[in-house]
C-alpha cells in the first residue's frame, strides 16, 4: 500500500508559463507516485504547457485569469466549486488561484472579508510578492486578505511573504519549498561550454548570463543601465538574456538604439550549457521567491550576482541581511552597484573561483522534488486529521 494511498488531492492554479506550472506539475507527478488521486484544475494553456495528465493526475480546464475580472472570476469560482466538492484536500499555487480556491470552498459569513473555513482544507503557496500598484494593486491587496482569513494552511517561498501573511492574520505559516527539478544526464563539461562560446562569438571577452522571463519583475531595464558601463571595459564583456517575455521588443530597441553589448537569444532549451558558459551569472530581479534559475546557476557552479530581494539571500546563505557566500548580493535597481558587482568579479580571478565553488557546495544543500512532496504530504494528513 503507497503512502498516500487514495488520498484525493486537487492542485489549483492560474495562468502560468514557467516556474509555477513546472512546480505543480512536479507535485502532482509526485503525489500520483505516492498513491493520491490527483486532479489538476487550471487554464487550458496549463495542461497544454506542462501535460499534467502524462504526469498521473486528471486535469478540468478552470478560466482563472492573469488579473482580478469580477464576471470571470464568479464563473470560475462556480465551476471550482463543483470541482473541488470531492477532494480531501485542495492545495492553489499563486495568489489569484488562492483566492478562489478559499472562496470556492468556503462558508461566506456576514460582513465584509467574513470568510469561515470550509470543511475542505485548503492550503495556498504564494509564488510571487504583490509588486502592482493603483486599482490593480488595491485589488491584489484584497485577495491577500481572503488568503490570509480563508487558507487553513498558507505556504510561502520567501521571509518576508511569510511575514506579511502573519500580519494579515494567517494562523497557519510556513516556508515552501519549491526546487528545481534537476537535469537527466551529466552536467556540461568544456566541450558544451567552448560551443556556446563559439556560438556566441565571445572570444575572449568574458561571458555574463541572465536568464529569465522579459518582464518587469526581472529587473531588466537595470540590467541594460550596467551594460552601459560594462562597455567602457577593455575588451567589453558581451551580456546574452535567455528568454522570452512582453518586455522583448522594448528592450532591443534600447540595445539598438544605444549600442549596447547585450543580446537576445530568445528561449533556450540548452541553460545548463549556456550557465557553463559563463563567466559570471547576473540576476538582477526587482523580486523573487526561490527562483528556479538560481538553483541552476548554484548547481552550475558559477560566480553570481544578484539582487537582494526575497528569497535570493538565504538561498546564497546570507542569513539576517548578512554576506552571502554563494554570491555577491546588490539592491534591486541600482545599476551602479551591479556593474561595480560584476567587475569586481571580473578582475578577481581568485573571488570568481571562489564563488563558483561556494556555488556548487550549496547546490548541494538544495532540496530536491521529494524533498517538496514529502514535506507537502505531510501538510495535507494535518489538516486533513484536523478537519476530520
């Protein structure tokens, strides 16, 4: 008999193209090899995307959309509310998904933001900080406050989102975990590293890498601010973005239009190999939980510099504000202190070799995919013996 035999879970989530989709999928393929009864409820796109249902569990297509629609939303509440009616336990991933789950299976008392539990446990992760202001913001804010009165259990990827849940008056706390999954096969070796650099055309100007989706979370305009001055250098590093994103069209204008030593490459499906490439990994986000990138830069081995904002400092072991030691640590949007990061790496052999290998030791630390489901297997019988 498997552990979570006929445990009937349902994973809720929104519009995703990345770390949030891979991160329930993963769960999901998991908890089926465990012996749960897995039913995934997301936007269309999402199964096309990430294939739950090659990963063992059913998926119902739910119209949960990027932003707060009331008509949309009410139908999309409706419809969970049929699909959750079963399950033992209802696990949404994303703040929007949070909302209406807690709304989709809990009693509405009187009153304003008056929400009573339900009898199905309902537990949220939140993925990303609210970072939107204006109308958007103030309708994002008020979704917070439901997950935080409505969510019997809410799990957070970084301190401060746990912080902010406690303050909202969560009762229930805690860290997720959120890993990346690793890559089949060895690691790329010299052969893989001196490819992407011929493809590249680099030579003998160091390498930087960022890699990430082109939007405004990623901190990109700062990103191109340091190339500015990291041209100046002799011979001037060249900058390659892996990714795609809404941001795309914006930024090559700016790199046309001011010459810039950056390039667009677009999606990749080689990273592993274009990290190995590098000679320093930039990341320069505006805010990240436990980004799925980092923990492939610090598997990688390389020299890194990022924002501190986050998760980003415990994962490179800066523990209350202090130095981290996988990483050189700099303040979201200040582009001077980003160059000055990424040169002072660059004109340090001795501290890039060092990085590297503060790196790939904490690589080792990281948790892995079991790691998640058997901490959230654990969450889900809790709650479960509670509401029984």
């Amino acid at each position: 008999m498997k552990e979570l035999d006929g445990m009937k879970v349902a994973l809720v989530l929104g519009s995703s193209a990345g770390g949030v989709g891979r991160h329930v999928r993963s769960v999901a393929a998991g908890l089926a090899e465990r012996g749960a009864r897995v039913a995934v409820c997301g936007p269309a796109g999402t199964e096309e995307l990430f294939g739950f249902a090659a990963a063992g569990a059913r998926f119902a297509a739910v119209d949960i959309a990027d932003r707060p629609r009331p008509l949309s939303d009410a139908r999309a509440v409706t419809r969970l509310r049929r699909l959750l009616a079963g399950a033992d336990v209802v696990h949404a991933h994303g703040l929007r998904a949070g909302a209406l789950a807690v709304a989709a299976c809990a009693r509405v008392a009187p009153g304003p933001l008056r929400i009573g539990r339900g009898r199905v446990p309902v537990v949220v992760t939140l993925h990303n900080a609210l970072i939107a202001g204006g109308a958007i913001g103030a309708a994002y804010r008020t979704l917070e406050r439901v997950v935080a009165v409505g969510a019997d259990q809410v799990l957070a990827v970084s301190p401060d989102l746990e912080e902010r849940m406690r303050a909202l008056g969560a009762r229930r706390v805690g860290r997720a975990l959120v890993p990346s999954p690793v890559p089949a096969g060895p690691a790329p070796g010299l052969a893989e590293r001196e490819a992407i650099r011929a493809e590249l055309g680099v030579g003998d100007r160091p390498l930087l890498v960022t890699v990430g989706r082109l939007a405004e979370q990623k901190g990109l305009p700062t990103l191109l601010d340091a190339a500015a001055g990291w041209a100046r250098r002799t011979p001037p590093p060249l900058v390659a973005v892996v990714g795609d994103g809404p941001l795309k069209e914006s930024l090559r204008a700016r790199i046309d239009a001011e010459d810039l030593p950056v390039r667009l490459l677009g999606r990749r499906s080689d990273v592993p190999a274009v990290l190995a490439a590098a000679d320093v990994a930039v990341v320069p986000s505006v805010w990240e939980g436990q980004p799925l990138i980092v923990q492939e830069i610090l598997r990688a081995g390389r020299p890194m510099v990022a924002t501190r904002v986050g998760g980003i400092p415990v994962m490179l072991g800066a523990e209350h504000g202090g130095e981290a030691e996988a990483g050189l640590l700099v303040p979201a949007g200040d582009a001077a202190a980003l160059e000055r990061a990424v040169a002072r790496i660059l004109d340090d052999p001795a501290l890039a070799v060092r990085l590297g290998a503060a790196a790939a030791q904490r690589a080792t630390a990281l948790p892995t995919e079991e790691d998640a489901v058997t901490e959230l297997a654990g969450v889900y019988r809790a709650l479960i013996g509670r509401a029984g």
